[in-house]
C-alpha cells in the first residue's frame, strides 16, 4: 500500500514524486519509457543542445562581425546528435538518482487504472496490482496527427517525422519541408535551416508563432526569411505524398516538393488506454478536467502536465505536480495560469509572460503598452551586431500594474523570469522603477521600458 501512486516520470510527475517523498509519502513512480519523459528525452533539453550548437555554428559564421576571422566553420549533424545522447544520458540519470535518494520507488512499465475500493485506487502493470490512497495522472502529451491523406503513411514510410523521430534522424535532408509554424516547428526549422537544409514552413494561419505578441512574430519570421527560410502562411495542407507536400492557399492546389517532412501542428493529451474509465475521470477534448488545484472529477485523483492539456510546457507540468502534492497534504494551493512565461528557442530568442495587448483588450482590460528597442540596452547592441530586438510592456492602466511582457532578442529566455516575477507579484510600474538593475545586462530593458511607460 503506498501513499501515491503516480502515472508517468516527465517533468510533471518525476517533481511530484520528489515534493511528494520530501512531504513524507510513500510514492510509486511507473514510467513505461524513459525517466524524464518528452521533455529530458525527446523534446526540451534535446532541442535546446542542437539549437546550442547551432547558435555556435551561426557566430562562427559570422564572427567577421565581431573582428574574429577564422576559415572553415563546419557543423557535423551526426556528433551534435552524439553530444545531444550524452547530455540526456547525463540528465536522465540525475532523475533516476534523485528518486534513489528520495526513497521513490521506480517501476519501469505502463501502468493501467482498475478501479477505486475503500483502500484506495488501484493500478496494474505486468500483471500486478498496486494500489495507492491518492493517484496523480502525468501521462504527458503525444504529437497530434490529423486525418489529412497520405500523412499516417509517411510517418511510416521515413517520409514523414513528427519531433520524436526527428531528433534522433541521423540523416540531413536537403529539403525539409515543416507542416506548422508553431513552438516545434520554429525550433527545429531554425535548427535544420542553421545547418544548410533548405527549409520551408507551412502554416495554416496568416502568422507564425500562435499566441505570440503579433510584432514579434513578424519580427522572428523576417529575421528567419533573411537566413533563407521559407514561410507559407494561410496554407491548407490537403495531403503528404512520398516526395512532397499538396497543400491549398488562396483556392488554388500547390505542391512543395522535399525530402523529408515535419510534422508539427500541436500535441494532444496521453489519456487513451490508461483506464481512465475504469474511474470515471472527466475528460474534455482528450485532456483530463482539471480545477487550478489540480483535482480532477474524482477524489483523491489528480492530474498535472500536458494530459489536462491546459498549458503544455514542462514548467506548467512542475508547478502542477507540486500544486497537487501540496494539496494532498493539506494544503491549499493554486497554479497561477496567467502569469506563466513561455520561451521560443530560435536565434533570436522569444519569449513572453501575461497579456498581450490584444488578449488584454479581448479581456477589457484597459491597458497600456510600451515598446523600446533592445538597443537600449548596451550590453544587447555590444553583443548582437545588427540585432533588431525589441520589448513590449502591458500595464493595467488603472492599477499600473505590469500584466504582460513580451521580448525578441538574445538573453530573453532568461530574462523573463523576472518579468515573470513581477507580473505574478502584479508590481506595479512606480515598484518596479525602484529596483536596482545589474549592469550592463540585458534584462535593464526592463528598467529602460518601465521608465519609458506614461498614463
Ligand atoms: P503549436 O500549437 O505550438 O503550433 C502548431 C501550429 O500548426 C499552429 O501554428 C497551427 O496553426 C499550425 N497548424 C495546425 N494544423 C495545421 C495544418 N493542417 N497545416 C498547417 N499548419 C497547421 O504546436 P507544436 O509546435 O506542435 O508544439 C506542441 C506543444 O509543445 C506546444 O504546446 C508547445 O508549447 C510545446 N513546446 C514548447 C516548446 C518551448 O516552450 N520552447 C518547445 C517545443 C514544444
């Protein structure tokens, strides 16, 4: 009998197996692939050490900007995929590590749910039943493949890769051609473009990059058209066929030919075959219903991560997991959705918090917004030669509190966390102003924009 039975050793789930052991529960972790889920294995840190490379290839290229001047910068796909396997070797085996340490029991199998009874909820994986007197759900997400022709016989084929194929594909394409111009497909286009692969994206929509600021998004998608990417906005993919891609834009049939396909038009919730219905446990579109505590429509069972399909991003994941084991344990804890940044890993880095003006003004939210250029920051124009960074403000006009950041230019990643500090905190603007900024950096075009900001 354990105190938590948990569903999937992702960011989710491995989290709240640790918040949870830290807590003083019994916990059981089944992970039936790999320790670190999507993120560890196929998705966050895999992504991010082929874009370091990439980001390193790019200034090698470039360097002549900088003064420095070398011959024959040359990338080599197949040792950044070697390095790509040792460095989620390394981080895999932290998880594992810290779940020896932590006391958590491991099982390496797919679990499947049987039922609830007095003692608790009760799971099944290879033949033997466990049962727990609280279930978390961290099942995760899977790449969406819709019923367009020709795409379930590409993915068959090679043809056609969705992120988890891709990553491990040895081979460079000479033509690539990505079906969805959202977060994996921007990154991974960004990637194969960085490496000499003639890339084109076809997005659906008449932008790039979907929630994201609209001047960002355009910003990014001229910066990606410079290095030689092709974007096709308003494209209706019809079907995939074994060399090419048929799609419709403006009425009319095109045809884009190529050697390899990515497939990236969204990911969808992991609640099939799980058992949820052996439960009861709502579910809405695919993805398990979840309050902001984390409770699903049974007691006692939860879901954290990509499978309640609300943000998915493996830092949405952690907080969750964290929330639901705070709450086992009696607390009263809520994940706070508005206030959650999300990052664009290309170059130049993206990356946003809050409200948007548009989403602010949807909301009737009377806001304000202030836009400076990077450039304010001389740490920015000493590092980016001919950078076009920019950043945006949100502020509640009648509260002046910051509601939404949003950012292009190298750093952003690590700059919004602050950003992100003050939206949660909802500081207002006259806070903010009295904060020393270290310089020179580039988070002072926080400091720099704030001062900018007028009623
Ligand atoms: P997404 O939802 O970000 O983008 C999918 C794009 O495909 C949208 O722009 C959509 O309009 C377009 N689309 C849909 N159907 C289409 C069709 N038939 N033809 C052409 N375009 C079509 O989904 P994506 O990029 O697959 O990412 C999945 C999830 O993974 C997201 O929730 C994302 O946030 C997460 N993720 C986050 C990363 C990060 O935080 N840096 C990195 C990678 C993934």
């Amino acid at each position: 009998m354990y105190d938590l039975i948990i569903l999937g050793g992702g960011p989710a789930g491995y989290n709240a197996a640790e918040r949870a052991a830290q807590g003083g529960m019994k916990v059981l972790l089944f992970e039936g692939r790999a320790l670190g889920g999507v993120c560890l294995n196929e998705g966050c840190i895999p992504t991010k050490t082929l874009l370091y490379s990439a980001k390193i290839y790019d200034y090698a290229k470039h360097s002549a900007e900088y003064g420095v001047t070398f011959d024959g910068a040359k990338i080599d796909h197949s040792a950044v995929l070697a390095r790509k396997a040792k460095v989620v070797k390394m981080l895999v085996g932290g998880v594992g590590a810290k779940m020896k340490k932590l006391g958590v029991e491991v099982v390496s199998e797919y679990a499947k749910i049987k039922g609830k009874s007095a003692e608790g909820i009760t799971v099944e994986a290879a033949g033997k039943e466990y049962t727990a007197s609280q279930l978390l759900i961290c099942t995760g997400s899977e790449a969406s493949v819709p019923p367009i022709p020709g795409l379930r016989e590409s993915l068959a084929s090679g043809f056609g890769m969705t992120s988890r194929e891709f990553l491990d594909n040895k081979e460079v394409p000479k033509e690539l051609v990505v079906i969805g111009g959202g977060v994996i497909g921007l990154e991974m286009a960004s990637y194969m473009c960085s490496i000499g692969v003639k890339v084109t994206v076809l997005e659906m929509l008449d932008h790039i990059a979907g929630p994201t600021d609209r001047e960002i998004s355009s910003i990014l998608q001229k910066n990606y058209m410079k290095k030689g990417i092709t974007f096709i906005l308003g494209a209706k993919v019809t079907s995939v066929g074994t060399d090419c891609v048929n799609y419709e834009l403006n009425g009319k049939a095109e045809t884009v030919k190529c050697d390899k396909v990515l497939i990236s038009i969204g990911r969808r919730a992991n609640t099939k075959d799980i058992g949820l219905e052996n439960l009861g446990v709502l579910t809405e579109r695919g993805a398990i219903v979840t309050t902001d505590d984390m409770k699903t429509s049974v007691p006692n069972v939860w879901a954290a991560g990509d499978v309640n399909g609300k943000i998915m991003l493996a830092h949405t994941g952690y907080r969750e997991g964290e929330v639901a084991v705070a709450n086992m344990l009696g607390g009263h804890q809520k994940v706070n959705y508005s206030s959650i940044p999300s990052v664009i890993y290309t170059n130049p880095e993206v990356a946003s918090v809050g409200e948007t003006v548009d989403s602010a003004k949807a909301k009737d939210i009377d806001a304000v917004s202030e836009t400076i250029t990077m450039k304010y920051s001389g740490r920015y124009v000493a590092e980016n030669e001919g950078g076009d960074g920019i950043c945006k403000l949100v502020v509640d006009k009648a509260h002046h509190t910051l509601i939404g950041v949003h950012m292009i230019g190298n750093y952003s990643s690590e700059i919004i966390f602050g950003a992100a500090t003050f939206v949660e905190k909802a500081m207002r603007i006259e806070q903010i102003k009295q904060l020393v900024f270290p310089h020179p950096t580039v988070c002072e075009i926080i400091r720099e924009a704030v001062n900018e900001i007028k009623f």
